[in-house]
C-alpha cells in the first residue's frame, strides 16, 4: 500500500494505536517491535478489540484486507507522519536541549494557544516513535505545532528533523546529559545543533538565547529572533529574582511565574520571545505564564507538613543537578535539606561526576544532606550521609524527623526519588 493510500485511510480513522492497551474503536493499530515486546502478536486482538485497520511486517496467514502488510512497521509510522506534516502544512516548532526542553515546550504551548489553535508534544514523547504520533495528532483544525525532540546519540535530532521538517527551532542550553552516548560535552553540542543545522540548510527560522555563545556561534547562517538580558537583541527580557519562585520583566510586563530556580528564568524568557514573536498579546503572554504549574515530578513546589519541598525527581544530570543546588543556595530560607539520586548516562565520567556534586554540597554546607545510590555510595566525604540503594535511605529517613524545613529532592528518573514522600 501507498502512503498516500495510508494516510487516506488514517483520516477516516480515529487516530493512530501502538499499545493495544489503549486501544480505541477506530484506530489504526501499529504492530511496532521493541527487545521485549512483538506488535505483530496482538494484530488480530487489535481488530477483535475494535482497530479498523493493523499495520504488521511479519506475515499473517490471512485474506482479511483490514491487514496492511509493510517491511518495516516503524519507517512506515514515520513515512505517515511526514506525509501527514507535509498535509497539514503547518508551521511546526521544534524544541530541543540537554535540559528544560520540556517545561520550555509547556510555556511556549501555553503562550501559543492564547492566539494558535495549538499542539504540542504530550508528556516527553519525544524519540523515534514519540515524534511521528506528536504529529499525526495533528488534524485541519490545528494552526501550530510544537514538537519536543529528545536524543541521546549523534544523529537522532538529524533524524528528526526529517520526519518533521521544522519551520521554527529553539536549543534550550548544552549541557552534561547523556554523556554516555554522545561521547562527552563536545558530543552534546555537535548533536544538539543537528536542529540548528537542519533549519540554517534549508533557510528557516531559529530563536536564541543571545546571552549563550554556544546558540549564538550555531545558528549562525539563517535568520535569528534573539532574547537576551544584556545583549542587543530582538526582545529585551530580565531576570529579576527567584525568591523562590521566577519573577521576570520586560519592556512591557512585570511577570511573577510559578517556577522555581533561575535555571527556569531562560525558559520563561523563550516562551515570551516567541509567543512576542507570533504576535500574541502581551497580556495573554503574562497570563499564560502566569498561570502554568508544573507537574510530573518537574521542580514541584509542595507543602507538607511544616516542610517546603522541591520535588525535581524527573530528570538530572550533572548540568541540572548543579543548577539545582545553586539555586537551593540562593533561597532565602532556613534549614535546607538535600536527597539526591544517581545521575545515569554520563558514562565512563560518572565517579568524577557524582563526586564534584558531592564537593558542592560540602562547600555548600546545608543543614542536612542525604545521597543515594551505587554511584554517589562511591564518593569520598567526610560528612554527607550516602546509601547505597533507596532501600536504605528510606529505612533512615523512617527514624528521622525533618521539621519547617525547605527540601530539594531531585535524581535521575529511574531512582524513583519522589518516594522519598512517604517518609517525611
């Protein structure tokens, strides 16, 4: 079958499935593989349980037409995807950075749907597969599209930018994560900019941060709509203060945002240049700001008991987590209590790594600090209390008492930290 074909049968449907789990009556079930899971196994249960269509690679004993037989299910995925962006003929922003491209596509979505009917990427499906069903969730109704691109190899953002095409693009910072993968911090750089790249080779837009001499010397090639503090540059926007929550100003708006930490100041500051940049009020820039909480374990605020807690357990790496703790530092508050998790994927720097963390909160003296893990239990400290699996950090936070107290809790997503709630 044709794509076109495909994509003729993927309007008259009600969305694409690649988890029969989700399964909705009329979708078009993707039988896409993975080392511990085959779709082409649940094809038949996909159409018993109400799919219109399967699309499967692997051969099937069958005369039933509503079997579309491909080579390889993912390509098509993404072949369907790029024909649909082709479609729609949209413009299409594309987000990427080592860190708050997330939050970043949030606010910019938020300031957009103010004047755009807007869609984004939902939660961080943000890779090969994640990508192409951002875009077929787009349809004729739609005026802008924002599509999150995560990577943690050289030429995954490359790759991307193929099936999306972006007209637009915004690198949030370069920093240290997936050093594993990218083969260090001049590997992040050189993968990151494939975006950049991508839109100076085929004469398209590119937001920056002026104030970033990385962005700055990349983008170089194509028009930029830039944001700075100090710089001369498209839109003026300063950081006034994190106390602890973002307050920034611009020639026309005093904005007080529900985000913590002057690492987020960058990221309000983008949403502002570009929702400026499409023309969308100033005052629906302020309020759309304004009025976005993040959630999903994203530098949460949250009151319990006579505590203050930062809950950032999502993500980290060494760039974030650094972040983080200069940004706990500068609070003006008392009694301030660090629990860290292992930072993953920073390969073969990973002790150097976890013991420079380990220096900071020794330099940065804070009433207690706690961290966890195989890789900070193997750090050198004469006075940070480490564990080695959660198990036994939780066993001791049971015995402690933590009162009026601000607590920043923050490790990489598969350390789980958000359970440390539960005892304390």
């Amino acid at each position: 079958m044709e794509i076109n074909q495909l994509h003729h049968l993927f309007l008259e449907s009600t969305g694409i499935c690649t988890d029969t789990r989700k399964l909705k009556k009329g979708n078009i079930f993707f039988a896409l593989k993975g080392d511990n899971f085959n779709g082409n196994n649940f094809a038949k249960s996909a159409l018993e349980d109400g799919a219109n269509y399967v699309v499967i690679d692997e051969k099937k004993e069958t005369n039933n037409n509503r079997f579309i037989q491909v080579k390889d299910c993912l390509k098509t995925l993404q072949q369907l995807a790029n024909y649909h962006r082709k479609f729609l003929n949209i413009p299409i922003i594309a987000i990427t950075g080592s860190n708050g491209k997330t939050t970043t596509k949030e606010l910019i979505r938020e300031v957009l749907s103010k004047k755009f009917k807007t869609v984004s990427t939902q939660g961080n499906l943000n890779n090969h597969i994640g990508v192409p069903l951002t875009l077929l969730s787009m349809n004729k109704q739609t005026e802008m599209g924002i599509v999150e691109m995560g990577a943690n190899h050289q030429g995954e953002i490359e790759a991307l930018c193929k099936i999306t095409q972006p007209d637009y693009g915004y690198i949030t910072n370069f920093g240290k994560a997936h050093l594993e993968g990218f083969g260090g911090v001049e590997g992040v750089i050189k993968g990151k900019s494939e975006l950049y790249r991508h839109l100076i080779k085929n004469e398209k837009t590119i937001f920056i941060n002026y104030d970033d001499e990385i962005q700055v010397e990349k983008s170089k090639g194509t028009e930029v709509i830039s944001f700075s503090e100090g710089n001369e540059a498209t839109y003026q926007i300063t950081f006034v203060k994190a106390s602890p929550y973002v307050e920034i100003s611009t020639e026309e708006l005093e904005i007080h945002s529900k985000l913590i930490g002057n690492y987020n100041a960058k990221n309000i500051a983008a949403a502002i240049c570009i929702g400026s940049y499409f023309k969308v009020p100033q005052q629906a820039i302020k309020e759309a700001i304004e009025t976005y909480s993040p959630n999903n374990n994203r530098s949460q605020i949250i009151q319990k008991n006579t505590n203050q807690i930062i809950l950032d357990a999502y993500n980290a790496n060494p760039t974030s987590m650094k972040a983080a703790l200069e940004n706990l530092k500068a609070m003006d508050t008392k009694n301030k209590v660090v629990v860290l998790g292992d930072m993953f994927e920073i390969g073969n720097t990973a002790s150097e790594e976890h013991q420079n963390i380990v220096n900071l909160l020794e330099e940065y003296n804070f009433s207690q600090a706690y961290v966890c893990g195989s890789n900070f239990h193997g750090v050198h400290t004469n006075n940070i209390q480490k564990f080695k699996d959660f198990e036994s950090l939780s066993k001791h936070l049971k015995n402690t008492t933590i009162k009026n107290s601000t607590i920043l809790i923050k490790g990489s997503r598969g350390m789980k930290l958000e359970r440390v709630l539960d005892f304390i």
